[in-house]
C-alpha cells in the first residue's frame, strides 16, 4: 500500500491504492466490501457523497468467505486512518 505518511489522501492515490495479503493462517477484511468503500471514498472526493470522517473510522469489514483470503487489516485500517485526516483536515 501506498503511504506518505500524514500527508492528506489525493485522488490519484486512492486511485493506485493496493493492500498485501494478510499473513498466512488469517483471513484479513472481504476484498469487495474494502473496494467498494474505497470507491466510496474516491467519490466523496469528487465531491459526490457527503462521506464524513466518523463514517470512515466507524466502517467495518465482514471476513473473506471460508477458504478465501481478503486483505492485510493493517494496510486498510492504515488507509482509513489517513482518509479520516484527510476529511477532517
């Protein structure tokens, strides 16, 4: 994943965003909920939606279906952290 720090969250890097696999032996977050609420997040960008810093720190991710695996948690939850800046700043 992509990460500049405190830097607040541009469009073109919620664009080129990726997250690693999570360690083996964990299931990490379902990868379609953390796309669509990356595309969420690309959108309240564009100004499109009225996405709010406590809705970022509140979204929670079901687990992968059994014998799948998602993404790295701390690689998304590192993400949201920096949209949440992003939004309040």
């Amino acid at each position: 994943m992509a990460d500049d720090g405190d830097d607040p969250v541009t469009l073109d890097e919620v664009r080129r965003t990726f997250f690693r696999d999570p360690p083996l032996g964990q299931q990490g977050y379902r990868r379609e909920d953390v796309g669509d609420f990356v595309v969420t997040v690309e959108e309240r960008l564009l100004g499109r939606n009225t996405l709010s810093a406590d809705e970022v720190r509140e979204v929670r991710f079901r687990r992968p279906k059994i014998f799948r695996r998602g993404y790295h948690p701390e690689d998304v939850d590192e993400f949201l952290d920096r949209v949440a800046a992003t939004l309040e700043g």
